[in-house]
C-alpha cells in the first residue's frame, strides 16, 4: 500500500483509496496524496472535495485510479 500512497505523493497523481470514516464508516474515493508521515497519511479527495487526515491503520486499500496504469 504505501507504494501507492509514495506514487500518488511523489507523481502528484491520484488514487483510489478505501478507508474507515472518523464516523466508522467505510469510504472509496479517488484523492491525491498531500503528506506521509510514519503512521499518518493526509490526503485530499477529488469528489466530493474534501481533505482527510488519518491514521494509517484505517487506510483499508490503495490501488491506481480508474485509467491509470502507473505509467509516466
């Protein structure tokens, strides 16, 4: 996973990303990478807009976006 997360940071591209909600939900979105600290990742979402900031034993799955096959 946190190859993704380093493609989506260093590339400035974005991804799929699958992870549990503040309010324990279960969310999918397609959000770029913003910061990757040890433990923590913060990213923000295309659509809806938003910016999230979580844990990243909460982070569920990465994977490439719809299209995107992770080639320059």
């Amino acid at each position: 996973m946190e190859r993704f997360l380093r493609y989506s940071l260093e590339k400035q591209r974005p991804i799929r990303l699958i992870f549990f909600a503040d309010d324990g939900s279960m969310k999918q979105l397609n959000a770029q990478v913003t910061n990757l600290q040890p433990g923590r990742v913060t990213f923000t979402s295309l659509r809806p807009k938003g910016t999230y900031d979580i844990p990243l034993d909460r982070l569920l799955s990465a994977d490439y976006k719809r299209g995107d096959e992770g080639q320059d």
